[in-house]
C-alpha cells in the first residue's frame, strides 16, 4: 500500500493529463501511467502535454511531469516514460565533437549515441529550433553579409550578445556555438527587448537569441543558415525502449510529422499569455487530427 507521504509527494510532482483509465483484455488490472518529462521551460511543457495527450487518444493513461531539475536523470531512472527534446542539444550533451550539423545526419549521430534502455521516435524536420543571429540592415547591406557562412570569417572581428526568447529552452552552452567561429567578446542581454537595442546602437555587432524571433524589426536582419554552421535542433521524443507497442510508436511519430516551427512557437506565445498547456496541447491534436 502507497503511504501517505508518498503519495502527497507523487501530487506534487504531477500535474496530471489523466486519460481514462483502460482495463486490460487478460484481467482486470490497470494499465501503467506513462509519466511525459519536463523542465520548467514553456516549451518543454507544451511538447510534454502533446506527447502525453497523444498517447492518452490510444487508451494510455497519462500524466506529465512538470519542473523537473533534470528530466534526463528522470527518464534514466524510470521515473519518467518520455521526455520530449531538441535532438541537437542532445547531441551537444553525448557526443559534442560529433560532425554532424545537417538535421539528417544530427538524427542519425542522435540514434548512435543513444544510451542503453532508451530509444528516440522520428524527429519532427517541421521545427527548425536552430539559435538565430542578428544583425542590422546597414551591417548586411555594407559588408554583404547576409548568411552565417559570410559571418564567420569575421567572428574574431566581432563583439556578439546573446539572450533568451520567452518560453524557449535555454541553449546549453550559451552562447551557441558556431562552426570555426568565436567571437571577440560574447555578452549575456536581460531579455530581447534589450539585445536589439545594443544591437542597433553598435554596442555589439551581432545579437543571438535561442530560437525563431517573432516580428522582428525592419532595421534588423536574420541571418541565414542553409549550410547549417549551427547543428540542427529539432524535435523529437526519447523512451524507455520496449514500453510501448507499433500503435503507440505511431501516435509519436504522427506528432512529428505534424509539429513546426511556426505552430509550436504560436503555442509558447499562447501559454505565455495565459492560455494553459493542457489546453494548448489538446487543441493543437484536435486541428491535426491526432
């Protein structure tokens, strides 16, 4: 029998999706919870309650975990069934000398270096999470530098900010870091808001932020980077491999095929604002048939 103090303690580790609970064909025993991971970044929450949601539409009971320290430490030790994250940064934490930088060759770097007991779904090649490089429309227009390729000569040249986008995971290391660059000097900016004002000001030449930038300035340019000089950082779910059967792998894959960048950062800026993440999430199945 759960004690007591274990269970007030199980409650507040959970913030349950709870799906309904199914009954087994051989007996009358429950079915498991599967446990969805999460750090305390919207993010992480949002993608957590899609997974968990996901699941539940097959008959899965469901529950996320919300606030984790350390959610890969959690999944490791059972605790947690899946942990929904950004295969690059995964990679920067098994194997950060690893070449691989396009999204094909980051997945297949992911899936050789993945420890014992644990397996990854499909990754979702929708949600391009890559950090963004800022500069400003006089900067591109006079030294022509309007890509991440045609920056990088220059880094040693440079004096570079970087800051978090609300709701986005933190970039681990930060700054991100760049193929054969390093800049001058690298300072940490309080918010946004913040990083493009010392941009446009000329206190740094280049501002980094942690994900797609929503409406930025006219004045201000995103560089590009097709030839992938920052690894690709895209979505995916790690499990405990042989916890679920070929219908639940589906589901998980169903939600890569899905997610993009464009609507998973509408869905940050919702829960931003107020909307909850369960709420969010079940809405976001609903318009993608899942």
């Amino acid at each position: 029998m759960v004690s007591r103090a274990v269970r007030r303690k199980l409650a507040a580790l959970l913030v349950a999706t709870w799906a309904f609970t199914t009954v087994s064909c051989a007996g009358d025993e429950q079915r498991e919870v599967v446990a969805v991971g999460a750090d305390s970044s919207v993010e992480a929450i949002v993608l957590a309650e899609i997974y968990a949601q996901a699941l539940a539409r097959t008959g899965t009971p469901t529950a996320v975990v919300r606030g984790s320290d350390n959610p890969r430490a959690d999944l490791d030790a059972g605790r947690i069934a899946v942990l929904p994250a950004r295969d690059g940064a995964l990679l920067d934490r098994w194997n950060p000398a690893a070449p691989a930088r396009t999204p094909e060759d980051v997945v297949a770097a992911v899936n050789a270096s993945l420890p014992q007991g644990l397996s990854a779904s499909d990754a979702a090649d929708g949600t391009d999470l890559r950090s963004r490089f800022l500069v400003t429309e006089e900067f591109a227009a006079r030294d022509g530098v309007r890509t991440l390729a045609a920056l990088t000569p220059r880094c040693a040249d440079l004096t570079a900010g970087y800051t978090e986008l609300p709701g986005f995971a933190p970039t681990t290391p930060a700054p991100v870091t760049i193929a054969d660059c390093a800049f001058a000097t690298t300072t940490h900016y309080p918010d946004p808001a913040a990083l493009r004002k010392a941009v446009r000001e000329g206190e740094i030449q280049v501002g980094i932020v942690n994900g797609p930038p929503a409406g930025t300035a006219a004045d201000l340019v995103v560089l590009d980077d097709p030839k992938y000089a920052v690894r690709a950082q895209n979505i995916l779910a790690l499990y405990r491999s042989g916890r679920f059967d070929r219908t639940q792998l589906k589901k998980l894959n169903y939600v890569a095929g899905e997610l993009t960048t464009e609507g998973l950062t509408d869905l940050i800026h919702q829960v931003d604002t107020g909307t909850d993440p369960a709420t969010a999430a079940r809405t976001w199945l609903d318009a993608h048939g899942l």
